[in-house]
C-alpha cells in the first residue's frame, strides 16, 4: 500500500515537472504570437479606418474653397469607397492575394489625398480655415500611426513565422499547431513604400 502511494505520488510530482519544463520550453508560443499577430493586424485596421473617418470632412471642407476641384475630390470619394470595400481581417489574413489587394487600395487612396494636398496651395483662403488646419493635423498624426501599426504587424508576423521555422517551435508546429499556416506580410508594392507616406499641406 505504501509503496503504491509512493509510485502515485512520484507518478504525479513526474508529470507536474513535464508540464512546467513542457510550458518553459515553448510550447504555448505559437497560438501567443499568432494572437499578437491579429492584434497588430486590428491596429492597422484601426488606424486605415481613422483616416477614413476623416475624408468626408476633409473633401467638404475642401470643396468649400474650391468647387472647380471636383475631379480631384471624386478621385478621393473613390479610392476612399474602394479602400473601405476591401477588408482583411483575421479569416482572410493569410490570402495574399487579399492583403494585397488590401495594400493597393489603401496606397491609391494616400495618393488621391496627395493630389488634393497639393489643391489647397492654390488656395490661401483654403490653407488659413481653421477646419482645414485641424483635420490637416489630425490626417498627419493618422498617417504616423499607420507606419506605426505596420511596422508593429511586421514585427509580429516575423516574430510568428521564425518561431514556427525554428526549433523547438517548429517540433511544437509539427506535432500541435500544423493547422497554423505561416503568415503574409506587407510587402513595398509602390515606390518608396519602405517610407511613411509624406502628406504635404
């Protein structure tokens, strides 16, 4: 009796040891890194939709200075209506087809809004409104949070996919996590796209 207590309980303080090593060596990061993954994801999203926010004040304000402008403000509603018609979220993360198609609409429409930075410069009355002043700054303080947000994906799916391609993540990749695909990335799809994009006002 004795002896079978003893066997149960070194069976049991055995097994709560591999758990710990089991739980030191790795073995969660997987499914952590790919939830930071999503979170970095919802925070570009985030900060995409910010800026999208804020267009229609922009356009209107704009159109108040310079109704003769209507070609460039129809460019911004469209590349704005296609940026916000294609979503990525965490069920279409790993189409790269998606992401990218994702990433050039969102680069047509930071360059549509440049286009109608470069209006207000014809336009003094336009460039002192006290409106146009603070959706100018809110517009850069976006654009800043954008390259922030990317940088910080990035740096959570390279963190994910070099745990699943190392050891001993790979081991646990093999034999827990197999159905966990390595993930997409941004990726430059326009010149000088390594840059935040510059808004000139």
């Amino acid at each position: 009796m004795p002896t079978q207590r003893y066997r149960l309980g070194g069976q049991l303080v055995a097994l709560i040891l591999m758990a710990l090593m089991l739980g030191g060596c790795g073995i969660n990061n997987i499914p952590r890194y790919d939830e930071q993954v999503k979170s970095a994801w919802s925070q570009v999203e985030n900060q995409y939709q910010r800026r999208a926010d804020l267009i229609p004040n922009l356009v209107e304000t704009v159109k108040g200075f310079a109704q003769q402008e209507q070609e460039t403000l129809t460019a911004v509603i469209e590349a704005r209506s296609r940026a916000t018609s294609i979503q990525v979220d965490a069920a279409t993360l790993d189409d790269p087809q998606q992401l990218q198609r994702f990433q050039e609409a969102q680069n047509q429409l930071t360059g549509a809004l440049s286009r109608l930075m470069a209006v207000s410069e014809r336009y003094p009355e336009l460039k002192s409104n006290q409106n146009f002043l603070a959706l100018q700054s809110q517009l850069e303080g976006t654009e800043n949070r954008i390259a922030v947000a990317r940088r910080d994906f990035i740096t959570a799916v390279e963190r994910y996919n070099t745990e699943i391609r190392t050891f001993p993540g790979r081991l646990w990749h093999t034999l827990m996590y197999s159905d966990m695909p390595l993930r997409e990335n941004f990726e430059a799809t326009a010149e000088n796209a390594e840059q935040a994009p510059q808004v000139q006002f």
